[in-house]
C-alpha cells in the first residue's frame, strides 16, 4: 500500500510540475511578460500586444511543447519495453527522419502548403520508416535483435535525411520555410495545429493506458509472455501502431525531436519502478516537464535569437546516450 | 598456377609478396576507372564525343572542348576520385581496426564531425557579402580537427577496458547526433543563404569546384594515401585481433592510434571538399574485399578504385539524370549505400 501512495504522490507532482512548467513557458521569454498580465491576458482581454503574444503565441507554445513531450516519452517508454532495447526511442528508429523526409517532399515535389495537410504527411513518413526498420529488424536470422534495431533504424535514417538533403538542395527556397521544423521546433506554431493532431496524440495516450499491463507482461521476455497466453503479435503491433500515432503526430506538430523518448523513461523507471501502469503516465508527465524546461532555456540561450527545442534536447540527451551504451549494451 | 609471387631485391632488406590474381584485379578496375572517368568528361550539359574527349585529352580538341573538359569537368572529377579514394580508405582501415564489417566514417561520427566543423567555419568566417574572410586552404584543417574531434569523443567514451566494436558504433551514433545538432544549430544562427549553402555542401557534392581546390587537396589526400599504403602491413595485423597481435610484438594501442588518425585525416580532406558524401567508406571496402580478399595492401587499392569510380559515377548521374537540375551525388551514394548497409545488416551472424 505505501508503494501506491508514494506513486501517486509522485504522479500529483508531476502533474504540479507540469501545470508550473506551462505557467513559466507562458509567462517567460523574449518579450518578458508579467504573472499578473498573463493572468488578465485570459480573463480580460485587451487586446494590448503583451495579451496577443501571450494569447496567440506562448499559450499554443506551452500546451505544444507539453503534449509533445509527453508524447515522445510514452512512445519511447513503450518502445524500450516492446524491443527490450534500452535505446530505443523514435528518434533513433529514424521515425523522425521518415516524416521529415515526407514533409520535405510534399513542399518541393507537389507544392503542398498549409500545415493541416503537412501533419498528415509526416504522419504517413513516420508510419513508413517505422514500419520499414521493425520489418528489416525482425527479418533475418535470429529475429529482432536491440543491436540489429538500433543500426537498421541508424541507416533509414542516414537514407532519408540525405534525401531530404538532395531535395533541400534543389529547392532552397523551400530550406527556409523548413529548417527550423527539421531541426525540431515548438515556436510559431498555431494552435490549430495541434488540434488537428490533438485526436490522434490524445487517442495514443490512451491506448498507452489499455496497454500497460499487457507491456507488464511483454516485459518478462517473449517466452513468458507466450507462456501467460498472451497474444504476442497482436501486442506488439498494437504498440507499434501506439508508438506511431504518438510519434508521427508529434513530429508532425513540432518536427524531430530527438533523445526525450530515451532518456525520459529511464528518469521515470528510476523514480517510479518498472510497473507499466505507473511508469506509462509519470513517463508522459516527466517528458512533458522535460520539454517545457528545454523550451524555456532554449529561449534564453543565445538571445535574441532562439536554440531549437530540437537541438537542446540533443545537446541533453547524447550525455546521457552514451552513458547508457556504455552502461548497458556492451555486457550483452 | 602459384596464388603469391614473392618479391626480394637483392640489395637491402625489402622483400614483398605479390597476390597476383589480385593484381589482375586491381588493374582491371584501374582501367574501369579510366572509363568512367572518360564517359565522365564526355556527358553532361554539353555532350561530346568520345573521339573528342580523346584528343582533347591528348591536346587537341577545339576550344570549346578543352574549356569543358579542362576548366569544367576535369576538377571535379578528380576531386570526385580523390575523396571517393579517401573514404573508402577511411572505411577500410575503420573496418580493420574496429574488426565490424559495419564500421565506416559515416555510422561511426567522423563525417559528422567534419561536417559541423566546415558549417562552422563558413558561419564564424564569413561576412556580411557572404565572402570568406580567411583563406579557404584553412578549410581542410578545420574538417579535420571536426573529425578529429568526434573520433576522440568516440574512441575515449567508449573505452571501457578497450573498446569494444559494437559500443563504438553505439556511441559513433550517438556523437554524430549530437554533431548534426551542432551543424543544424550553426545553420539556424547563420543568415539562410548561408544555411542553403551548407545544406549543400552537408549533401555531398563535388559542383563548382575549380583548379584551385584540386591544387589543395590534392597533396594533402595523395600523401596521406601513400602513408596508408604503408601501413597497410600493420593493419593486417590489427586485424587479426587484439591478444594475437600483442603476440606478434605489436604496440596495439599505439598502433591503433596512429591509424584512427591517419583516417580522421582522409576523411577531414574529403569532407573538406566533397563534402559529407555519405556510405562511400562503408560499401567500398566490402565490395573490394569480396574481389581481393582481406589483405591491407589489395584490399586497401581495390577500396581506393571501387570509391574513386562509385563517386565519379554518382556525380555523373547527379549532373545529367535530371538536367537542368543538379543532383549532388551524396544522395546517390545513400540511395545504394543504405540499402547495401541493411542487406549487410541481415546477413550478418554476430550482432
């Protein structure tokens, strides 16, 4: 019983650290706005520029970067289960490649415009690669090996970011228009892009819920699991279907974010223990807190100019990378 | 018919086997790479013929001929060759001293590195015309200290009792992550055109170059190839793994060094001037040793060969497949290296 107050207390401060994270993103930034400000920008709108950006630009910002986060963070957490590789996250699955490549291409290939259709292409990028690196993983001799995944997703992803390259190359007026969402953004960013997606990232999460005692299962290891009767393809396809909806509507809101969906979830497990249950929610929590704060930072960092989220988050989670390669894969 | 012809000279103590089958096939390929570097100078936006190419080659040739071939077409074919050669040794020598066939500069970091240290360098030397501001010789050195830098980074984090091959491709991923973030970074703070630039250039692309580059690099990678070339006996060596190798009286850790570095610099020049043209350095060596077997001194000609025409080739298609548009060849060479990586990837036992 104390285990299960100490995760919900857990749980109530992620959500409080979440809630804090939103006001900070909010309220902090190039055009310092005040707490007080911020809250009369939502009560009595005046229409002064200081409730504009707060309305339209900040708000959007917070609640982008909140979903994304945590999104990422469940989708990695589910993935570190499902493949037993304790680097597995969509970025290194070159899901975010897949949608970046996607996205590259509807731009300069069919002059697709408008962020509405952009996200339901990256959608179908980031469902490709994934499909493509789990199929060319499992495939051969011993089946899905961590170390086969791991380098089968590095070469997808070297593919199509060099053929994302090639086309930026051609066309680079299109470069502006999407350098900054490669590199993983949530600035400028409408809020009707996230609501276009907000189904999908919120179906996902909840299919995370359903899920987790089954991954409780899953991660026994797959004799087990098949021992306990449980229907091992059909879980693993479900999750990868989760993953892929968490993933692609993510990147198709904020572009590749990379590294939150490794690191998060060992932060979480540390914390929280490996009881999938727990774990899945203070996971997207955790990831949520993660890049609000790496959202905020960025802004500060080489002002008045601003880091991408993306780039931040790299400059994080590699530390912690190899930290884990070296921890954990060579004694396999 | 014997396999080997031992070679002694009478004087002095040097003394060499010969691999003669191998030999063959080196020179078969030398002249398939005479080829393609002829139908190279021959196609394109301006079509000439065979003959003319020829004699062009040969002095004659009309004007017009000469300017395409000599001024046009002749310096980015060579630097073509010369860093599709210094990738593929790069990834040779890789694959020997890491003893995985999926090592190449690519996958473990190097051209990463060289790569965020070349947008550097255009972004902090640059001003406002988009004009350097320091000479472009320097540009060579700064590829190689990012190459440099990530293969240190590399090598030190992933030592832990010595360094185990498949913890250095792990971590290889992960310092060419966090480079990219660094390129992607000095992009985004730089003015666009600089950014289109360097997107360019991160691509891979041998497009404009002139005399002045090739007078450059040139000495620099022909040099270093020579010293590959004799070292190649040490590689056979490191190759046969750690504990035999300390066996044969060989400072492997030393040893070892010297030849990351020795590749840090075929890189860093390549990436310099070709840009980071991508899984050269990683198919060639394996196609070379499917023909030639796994000897340094074959093995690391036969690389050299196979790289040198796989890039010219892919900047010939890049330039003439979609005219008037130019396709930068790094996209050819990941169109075929990739899928070969995972083919590689599959049919491997081990991992």
């Amino acid at each position: 019983m104390e285990n299960v107050t100490k995760n919900l207390l857990l749980l109530l401060g992620g959500m409080l650290a979440v809630a804090l994270c939103m006001l900070l993103s909010i309220v902090y930034g190039y055009t310092d706005t005040s707490w007080r400000e911020a809250y009369q920008a939502f009560v009595q709108f005046n229409g002064s520029t200081d409730h504009l950006v707060i309305q339209n630009v900040r708000l959007p910002r917070a609640l982008i970067a909140g979903a994304a986060g945590a999104s990422l963070a469940m989708a990695g957490a589910i993935m570190q289960t499902v493949t037993k590789n304790p680097l597995a996250a969509p970025g290194i699955l070159g899901i975010n490649a897949g949608a970046g490549f996607f996205v590259v291409a509807a731009i300069t290939i069919f002059g697709l415009n408008g962020t509405q259709a952009l996200s339901w292409v990256a959608f179908a990028g980031a469902g490709l690669a994934a499909v493509l690196v789990f199929c060319i993983s499992a495939a051969g001799r011993e089946g899905m090996t961590p170390m086969k995944l791991t380098l089968a997703g590095a070469a997808i992803a070297a593919m199509f970011s060099s053929f994302t390259q090639g086309l930026l190359v051609l066309e680079d007026s299109a470069l502006e228009q999407v350098l900054f969402w490669l590199a993983g953004s949530v600035q400028g960013r409408k809020l009707e892009v996230l609501q276009a997606v907000f189904p999908y990232l919120a179906a996902g999460w909840v299919f995370t819920l359903l899920l987790a005692k089954k991954l409780n299962v899953l991660a026994m290891g797959d004799d087990v699991a098949r021992g306990l009767g449980l229907n091992l393809v059909l879980v693993k396809s479900l999750s990868v279907m989760v993953v892929v909806l968490l993933a692609g509507g993510t990147v198709a809101v904020a572009g590749p974010i990379g590294f939150v969906g490794i690191m998060v979830p060992h932060i979480a497990r540390s914390w929280i223990g490996i009881d999938h249950r727990w774990l899945l929610p203070f996971s997207g929590l955790l990831g949520a807190v993660f890049l609000l704060a790496a959202d905020i930072s960025a802004r500060y960092i080489i002002m008045p100019q601003e880091v991408p989220v993306g780039v931040m988050t790299a400059v994080i989670g590699v530390p912690f990378f190899i930290y884990i390669a070296r921890k954990g894969f060579g004694a396999q | 018919m014997k396999r080997y012809q031992v070679t002694r000279l009478s004087q002095g103590r040097i003394s060499f086997l010969l691999d003669l089958a191998a030999i063959k096939k080196i020179l078969l390929l030398f002249f398939l790479l005479l080829a393609v570097f002829t139908v190279s100078a021959a196609l394109g936006d301006i079509r000439l013929s065979f003959m003319s190419v020829l004699q062009t080659f040969t002095g004659g040739g009309t004007q017009l001929d000469q300017l395409v071939v000599f001024s046009f077409r002749m310096p980015r074919m060579i630097v073509a060759m010369l860093a599709g050669m210094s990738l593929a040794m790069a990834g040779a020598i890789l694959q020997g001293l890491v003893r995985n066939p999926l090592a190449s500069p690519d996958i473990i970091g190097l051209t990463a590195g060289a790569s965020a240290a070349v947008v550097s360098f255009l972004a902090l030397f640059s001003n406002e015309s988009n004009a350097l501001t320091v000479s472009i010789q320097w540009l060579p050195l700064a590829a190689f200290l990012g190459a440099a830098l990530a293969a240190l980074l590399v090598y030190v984090l992933s030592w832990k009792n010595g360094v185990s091959p498949v913890r250095m491709v792990l971590i290889g991923i992960g310092v060419s992550a966090l480079m990219q973030a660094a390129t992607t970074m000095m992009m985004i703070v730089g003015p666009i055109h600089q950014a289109s630039q360097a997107n360019i250039w991160i691509t891979g692309t041998v497009h404009g170059v002139n005399w002045k580059e090739v007078s450059i690099m040139a000495p620099y990678t022909v040099s270093l190839m020579i010293i590959t070339f004799l070292a190649a006996r040490h590689l056979n060596i490191q190759e046969l793994g750690e504990e035999l190798a300390v066996n044969a009286g060989v400072k492997v850790e030393r040893q070892r060094f010297w030849l990351i570095l020795l590749a840090t610099g075929l890189v860093g020049g390549a990436v310099a001037f070709a840009g980071g043209i991508g899984f050269v350095g990683l198919i060639a060596p394996h196609m070379a040793r499917r023909l030639v077997g796994s000897s340094f001194g074959p093995l690391l000609a036969a690389s050299a060969l196979l790289g040198a025409i796989l890039v010219i080739l892919a900047d010939l298609v890049g330039r003439t497949l979609f005219l008037p548009l130019e396709v930068p060849a790094g996209v050819f060479t990941a169109g075929i290296g990739a899928p070969y990586f995972i083919y590689l990837l599959l049919r491997s036992k081990r991992l």
